[in-house]
C-alpha cells in the first residue's frame, strides 16, 4: 500500500509538460534487471518510483525472455537470484581467467539521447 501511495505522489509530483523519450530496448532491460535486485532486495519503495519514473511497464519481463536478450544461459541457481547477481559474478570470477581487460564500447542508443537532467534543490 505504501509503495502505491509513494508511486502515486510521484506521478503527482512528476513533471508532465516535459515528456520521456521513449523507453529504449536497452533502457528496457536495464531498468527490468535494475527492478528485479530491487524487489529481491525487498527495496519496494524505490522499485516502485523506478517503474513510474522510467515508464517501464507496470509488469514485469519475463525472466527468460531477460536471459534470452543478453544471451546468457542459466541453471536452477542462477535463477534464485536477480540477473545482476549472476552477471556481477561472471565478470568477477573471469578477471582471474581473463588478465586483460573487457573493452566496452559506447551504445548507439544511449549515446543519441540526452543525459537525463538532474532537478535541482529549487524544484
């Protein structure tokens, strides 16, 4: 109940004349993996503002469609804990493996869209 009444206060509060560019396949997943650590960590408030602020949709993507975008495969463990976790530990445990360091090159996506802007105190 808490979180809905913050997430309504939100959109009450939330600036509408400015509108979101559309939500993005990788804001997408980001926000999806960003929401399920959130709900494991029982972080509900905050879950609920990302959702109404991000315009992510209400219901959650399917785990398995996740998997399938970022191309990982899972087993029952993997699946007790949020992407992130598994993601987190891949990186982790394959720097010993792996001495080099992972390149990352920027997002097409990303890169053509505006930094969102930061309110400030005043507003």
């Amino acid at each position: 109940m808490k979180a809905r009444i913050r997430a309504e206060v939100f959109s009450a509060l939330d600036d509408q004349s400015t509108p979101r560019p559309p939500l993005s396949h990788e804001n997408l997943l980001i926000n999806e993996m960003i929401r399920e650590y959130l709900e494991f960590n029982k972080y509900r408030y905050t879950a609920s503002v990302l959702t109404a602020e991000s315009g992510q949709p209400e219901v959650p993507l399917e785990r398995e469609f996740m998997a399938n975008e970022l191309n990982v495969a899972e087993d029952s463990s993997a699946k007790a804990v949020p992407l992130l976790y598994g993601l987190l530990h891949h990186f982790l445990s394959s720097k010993e493996e792996h001495k080099g360091k992972l390149f990352l090159r920027g997002s097409a996506t990303v890169s053509s869209q505006e930094p969102h802007a930061h309110h400030n105190a005043e507003s």
